[in-house]
C-alpha cells in the first residue's frame, strides 16, 4: 500500500512541477490563487495589445464604500453598461435602453461577465473589429449602499440599492428574471421612495 500511495502523491508534484515549469514562471503565482479566475472570461474576450481597456485583476479593498458606474457604449448596438462593486470585481448588466428615473419603466438588463475595477475609469475607444469595439464613455457614477449582503443579493437576484450619483440618485432594484428564458435577463426598475 504504501508504495503505492508515494508513487500517486510523486506524480501529483510531477505534474504540478510541469506545468510550472512548461507555463513558464506566471503559473507559480497562478496556480495558488483560484480567485483571479473571476475575471477570466473578461480577459479572455480582449486582446490588451489593442484595446487601451485595463487588464482584469481583483481588488480586495476594507473601505465600505462600494462604487457603481454607467457606462453608455456605442457599439454595434448602443447600450448601457451598468456596473456594481461586488467583491472586488464589477458585476455588469447591459441595459440596451439605459436606466430610467420613472419607477413606471422596467428596464431590461442582460447580465455580461464580471469587469475588473478599474474599468470604472475607463472611457475611450475600442477598436474596430475588437470586442465590444466603440465608443465608451462615463455616463454617471458614484457610491452605492445596499441594506443586505452584496453577495447573497446577486445570487439570489434580487438586489435593492441607493445610488449616489450625478446623475442617478435614489433607489433602485435589479430584479432577475426568466424573460425569454434566458436567467441572465434581469430588470432595472426605479423603486418609488
Ligand atoms: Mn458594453
């Protein structure tokens, strides 16, 4: 038995030692941290060689003020890219018509994949041909609160929060939905005071 089980522990490290080695020294400080595996599908969409878009890595900040922004985006189609600080990264929504002040209006928001802090600084041109290519520009943005735990309400789909904007100011709720049957069709409705 014994034998046995060092020769399955030595191939472990072998193969653990490869990748290290084959990768090339970025695994070492890869392999350990499973939580910059948040953003891999926005970095995997983008080539940073020709958008000036900032490379995705988590923030871990103790401040309690989470940041929210708008983004309104020309790109093929002209949208809006709502995004909320939640755990170090920004959980966006595309909101093809943009957020409305009327608490009569629901707004449909298409949940995109998690963006890196900084994005809430950019503004600029992306590319041509590159995803997402277009205009980019800072719509509103500001803190938000939210009563409940940030993270429970995103899973849940049901979030409540009070935007503090230029813009934006007051409550709103981000309400997931089936619509289409699609789970990544949300709302944004504003919540009457
Ligand atoms: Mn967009």
């Amino acid at each position: 038995m014994f034998p046995f089980i060092f020769f399955v522990r030595m191939g472990v490290v072998r193969t653990y030692l490869k990748a290290i080695f084959e990768k090339g020294s970025n695994s070492i400080l890869i392999l350990p941290m499973p939580i910059s595996g948040k953003l891999a599908k926005y970095n995997s969409k983008r080539d940073f060689k020709k958008t000036s878009e900032p490379k995705g890595a988590v923030k871990r900040k103790k401040s309690k003020n989470s940041i929210f922004v708008v983004q309104k985006h020309q790109a093929s189609h002209l949208h809006y890219d709502f995004r909320l600080e939640v755990g170090g990264v920004l959980k966006s929504w595309a909101v093809p018509k943009g957020p409305s002040k009327n608490s009569k209006d629901k707004r449909l928001a298409v949940m995109t994949e998690d963006h890196p802090i900084e994005y809430a600084k950019f503004q600029g041109e992306i590319p041509e041909g590159e995803y997402g290519g277009g205009r980019v520009e800072i719509w509103d943005s500001g803190a938000y609160e939210s009563e409940k735990s940030m993270k429970s309400a995103v899973r849940d789909g049901q979030i409540e929060i009070e935007l503090f904007g230029k813009r934006l100011k007051g409550k709103y709720a981000l309400i997931r939905t089936k619509i289409g049957g699609n789970s990544k069709n949300w709302l944004l409705i504003r919540m009457k005071e």
